[in-house]
C-alpha cells in the first residue's frame, strides 16, 4: 500500500438501521475514487453489530481504509441533553464533536450514509475554504418551502434562506473550529436552547453564521422539486426527508442509488425493505414531513421567546393550550417585518438606520426651542410634562409592560461628583424609562437627566408621547446650523452645572435588538469638550413568560452602569474623542458577551459562494 498518497478523511454517524444504505453510499465513493488518494473512512457509532462491522468492513480496498469508532464512551457523558425527533437518533450530533476527538486533522469531511457520489470526493475535499468554520451547501427546503425559509431567517437568524446550510455534506475546518471553540459552545447552547425542527443542523447554522464559505448546489442535490437542474453535473445526491428511493418508487433521481445498490451485498436486504415498506408507512412519512413544516412554522411564530428548555417549554404550552380553546396568540405582522427588515441592514452592515420610520422632520428654527427653560411656560409645561410622564412610567411598572429585574453598577453613578454623559443602547421607545428609573434610584434624585432626541420626535411626533418629547428635559437635534449652535451651548451649560444628558450613540433604534450597535462619535465628542466623563449604561433583556399584545414575550430588563470613563487632560479633543468611544465600544461588548455567554457576531461578513469550476 502507498503511504505516500493525499489522505481524504471521511467521517460517518450511524447505527445498525442504516447499515444497508451505508454500503451504498461506500460504493458510490470507491467506484468514484482515485488512485492518487487514500480514503480513510471512520464510522462512529454506538449500537452496530460485529456482524455488519464486518460486513462494512468488505469495502476495503488499497486505497480505501474503514474503521469504526465506539464512541459509547463519550456520548455517556452528554446523552440525556440531546434531544430527538422523528428519525433522528443521538448519533447525528457526533459531527459536532470531530474537533475535539480528532486534533491531528485540520480538516475532513462529514457524509451522511443517505446519500450516493456520483464524482471524486476528493475533488470537495480538496476545495480551499480559507478560514472558513465550514464548507456547506444550501438547504433546499428553504429554497422552495416558505415554513423552512422564515423559520431559518427569524429562529435561527441567518442573513437569508440561502445561507442556512445542509448538515449532511460538510466539509469541517477542525483547526479553526477548535479555536472557535465549537464543542463547548454547543453544549452551552443544549442548556438554553432547543432547537427541535433540524436539531444539530440547526445548532451548527445558529453558532456558525458568518462564517461559512457555500458550495456549488451540486455537491449536495436533494430530489427535490426544483426546475432546470442539469443532472449532468450533480455531484452528491442526498435523499433527504421522506425521499427514500429504498421505500417509494416516486423518488427523483433514485436510479443513481440502485445503480450502486445493486453492486453491494445488501441489495437484497434492501429490495425486501421496499417490498414490506407498506402504504400506511409512506402515509405516515407524508405526515411527518407535513408535521415538520408545521413544527417550523409554529417555531417561528414563538421567535423571541426564551428557548431554554424550562421557559421555553413553559410559553410553548401556554401557547398551545390558547390555541385548544381556539385563543389565536398571532404574533404582529408589522413587528415580524420590523424583525426582517433588522436582519436585512445588519446583514448591509447598515446599522445607524433606524429599522422603523420616523415622522417627516420639520426643521427647527432659531429660537425655537427654549433648551434650558429659562421662560415660565418652558417651565410650567416641563413641570406638567414630567409629572404626567412619572405617573405613566409607574403604570407601564405596575401592569408589567416595562419589567426591570436588575439594577447593577448604581455606585457608578452614586460616586459621580459633577457634570456627565450617559451612553445607553436603544432598542425600545420605552427604554428611556428605564434609564430613567435607574438615574433615580441613585443619589442623584435632586439632579436632572437631559434627554437629547432627534428633531422630528421633537417637532412632528403626534400625541401624548410628542407632548412629553417636546417637555420633558429633551434636547433635539437640529439641522439648522444656528439652532445647533444653540443646541451646543445648551449641552456646555447643563454640563458645567453638573448636570446630566443621556444620548443614543448608535443613532438608531432596532425593537428588541440585543447585540451593541457601532458607535457614533457625537456623544464622546461632548464629553471630550467639556470635560466630563462618559457613564456607559448598556440594557440587557430576558423574556418573561408574559405575552404582550404584539404577540411576543415582554422583556425584563438587566440595566448595567458601567464605570465612568473619564477624557485624559493631556490628550486632545479629537483623541479622547476616539479613546472614549472605544472604551465605550469593549465596555458594552464585554457586559453583552458575559450576559448572554455568547461572542459579539455580526451577519455582515461576506460570505462566498463557491465559483462554478468547483461544482
């Protein structure tokens, strides 16, 4: 045997059930194999009889190496937190685990056993995926099935359809999946989060999102039912879902299978499972794969709940039993496209566009606004404003439609001895109150926090809520060049009188959006001018397990005060400006990643479609 052949590692998952179909899969890879390689092929498993071991293990050929893997062992350890459904067992999680039980390889492939080659699979193998996490083609269904498409874009959250992939071709970057740290985030995820619809696939879209480089369709073809495919050129099929040619006749490129069925041992075995396969069977494969779209479609209806397996399963059967007394819990249209219409600029990287639309903006005239109330009726009306906007905030507490569970980092502001800027992440009209309430429950109940607001809030904002924008210690913004300069040394002087304004850095507001946008430089800059410091409040939620009228969890809110950042007096304006803002930028990061014990991703980095040479 040459030693000195390509190793092309090759990894499976199965158990005693898929033997059969295994063999066909190994037929296909050696009548398509090269000389110039060497296949070494592991199947891991669990439950697999000394006789099929040995029956498997016929395939081996000068080039072809088979081993098998017990891995009953380390499965023991985790076994009770993987969960099932359907036809899925235990065993297809493995490939989450390839980076951990195998440090000498950098990279391999992962094959399920219902599918059949019909090229070199050297030839994936040795397509460059860089950096990438994965190499990985479209799934299908969400290509042609609207209850698969939503369900990946709104639960999972990938950038779009087509980039949520397959899990049953995968070409695994090990090197860089141990160093992102694959494993320990998926066991992390199973403790607070279920993903029920495609399970590991699902896991393994949701941790590595962004960094997956996509292949040519071909080297994953499912039948499934899409126009003016060029058969000539499919690589992979992979008979997903209920397609099984080995249990109904109306399966879609199922001659390739019996093509290398008939060439195995097993063909036999498998024309007798077709033969006892009965018609009530492939009723009830219907059925599943009905019950699986409904199953997403319900899943996407619960986006925004808490998906860890207590809460979760709380809310999803407090759902189910309105819906048996025919109580219809319909999640809000305009907050579902609000919801898509985040993912479509966080995917632009347009992130200081807010996501729903502002009033027109009229302009603010010079002289307009009274910002510092120096005339009676500024005052009187800033009196009654705040008044009624204190009553409305202990209402909005006491019916639960704003839930603060925690106040952390209060001495932060406590120790403040003058004048400063509250940075603080917009995701809800309501937060304003929150940061509000935390500004009160310090020391600092004597002192006036400065709102600064957009000037279409200020000057076209209908109703109650545009009344409290217009009184209740706002400070809009202006478009006006001598409004603005107004607007500045209204901000100087609240400043210098050791007062306090809270202002929005990242310049937009995205519902519900938990991530910390980029920052804008405005607020920093104020601070480095004036010579205050900047006191970084950064909100992060919890859904409660209340529904509210739009149909989606009401949030509990973690205020976090972070120490103040004070600007260096023997550094320039235009440098603390920046050293300021990146303080703030690693502070908010690091309260985000700690709660949520995830790391700060975005969907903006460009992901590569492999070119046609390839496919």
């Amino acid at each position: 045997m040459n030693t000195n052949k390509k190793e092309i590692p090759i990894f499976f998952a199965l158990d005693d059930n898929y033997i059969p179909f295994l063999a066909v899969t190994l037929q296909s890879i050696i009548d398509n194999s090269s000389e110039n390689y060497l296949y070494n092929l592991r199947i891991l498993y669990t439950n697999i009889s000394k006789e099929n071991i040995a029956r498997i293990k016929k395939f081996s050929k000068d080039n072809i190496r088979i081993e098998f893997v017990d891995l009953n062992y380390y499965i023991d350890r985790i076994k009770d937190k993987l969960y099932t459904r359907d036809y899925y067992s235990k065993d297809t999680y493995f490939r989450l685990f390839l980076p951990t039980l195998y440090p000498e390889y950098d990279k391999v492939l992962y094959l399920d056993c219902d599918i059949v080659v019909l090229d070199d699979i050297a030839k994936l193998y040795n397509i460059n995926i860089k950096n990438s996490l994965l190499g990985a083609i479209t799934e299908e269904t969400a290509i042609y099935t609207p209850e698969v498409k939503n369900y990946a874009k709104r639960v999972i959250g990938v950038s779009d359809n087509k980039h949520y992939f397959n899990a049953g071709v995968l070409l695994m970057n090990l090197k860089e999946l141990r160093e992102f740290g694959l494993q320990e985030k998926f066991l992390y995820l199973l403790e607070k989060n279920i993903y029920s619809v495609a399970q590991d696939q699902d896991y393994l879209n949701r941790m590595c999102k962004g960094r997956v480089k996509y292949i040519n369709q071909m080297w994953n073809k499912s039948p499934a039912p899409i126009k003016n495919v060029n058969t000539n050129k499919i690589k992979i099929v992979h008979y997903t879902l209920a397609r099984k040619p080995w249990h109904n006749d109306a399966v879609l490129y199922s001659e390739y299978f019996w093509k290398y069925a008939k060439k195995t041992e097993f063909y036999d075995e498998i024309l007798e499972i077709k033969k006892n396969y009965t018609q009530e069977q492939l009723k009830e494969d219907e059925e599943k794969t009905k019950q699986l779209f409904e199953l997403a479609e319900f899943e996407t209806q619960c986006v925004g709940y808490d998906r860890g397996p207590r809460s979760y399963s709380k809310i999803k059967n407090t759902i189910l039993s309105l819906r048996k007394k025919n109580v219809l819990i319909k999640q809000s249209e305009d907050r579902l496209a609000i919801l898509d219409e985040i993912a479509r600029l966080e995917k632009e990287g347009k992130f200081d566009v807010d996501a729903e639309k502002d009033p027109p903006t009229i302009p603010i005239m010079p002289g307009e606004v009274d910002y510092l109330n120096e005339k009676l009726t500024s005052k009187l009306k800033t009196t009654v404003a705040n008044t009624i906007g204190l009553g409305f905030l202990k209402e909005l507490l006491r019916k639960n439609q704003l839930m603060i569970k925690e106040i952390n980092g209060l001495e932060n502001l406590n120790n403040l001895t003058g004048g400063a800027i509250l940075t603080c992440n917009h995701f809800n009209p309501f937060d304003v109150f929150a940061v509000e309430t935390a500004f009160r429950s310090s020391n600092k109940k004597r002192k006036t926090l400065y709102k600064v607001i957009r000037e279409g809030n200020y000057t076209n904002f209908p109703g109650f809520y545009g009344y409290l924008f217009r009184n209740s210690n706002t400070l809009p913004l202006a478009t006006s060049p001598k409004a603005m300069e107004e607007f500045i040394k209204a901000v100087e002087k609240i400043l210098a009188d050791d007062e306090y304004i809270l202002i929005y850095p990242e310049q937009s507001l995205w519902w519900n959006y938990k991530k910390p946008k980029p920052l804008k430089s405005g607020a920093f800059r104020f601070a480095a001018k004036n010579n205050v410091p900047v006191v970084p409040i950064f909100i992060t939620m919890k859904n409660s397990d209340k529904i509210g009228n739009d149909g989606f969890p009401i949030l509990e809110y973690f205020i976090n005060i972070d120490k103040p950042i004070y600007p260096n007096e023997n550094a320039t304006v235009k440098e603390n400006t920046q050293n300021m803002k990146d303080k703030n930028t690693e502070v908010w990061k690091k309260i985000y990643e700690n709660f949520y014990n995830i790391p700060l991703e975005y969907t903006t980095v460009i992901e590569n479609t492999e070119d046609d040479e390839n496919g």
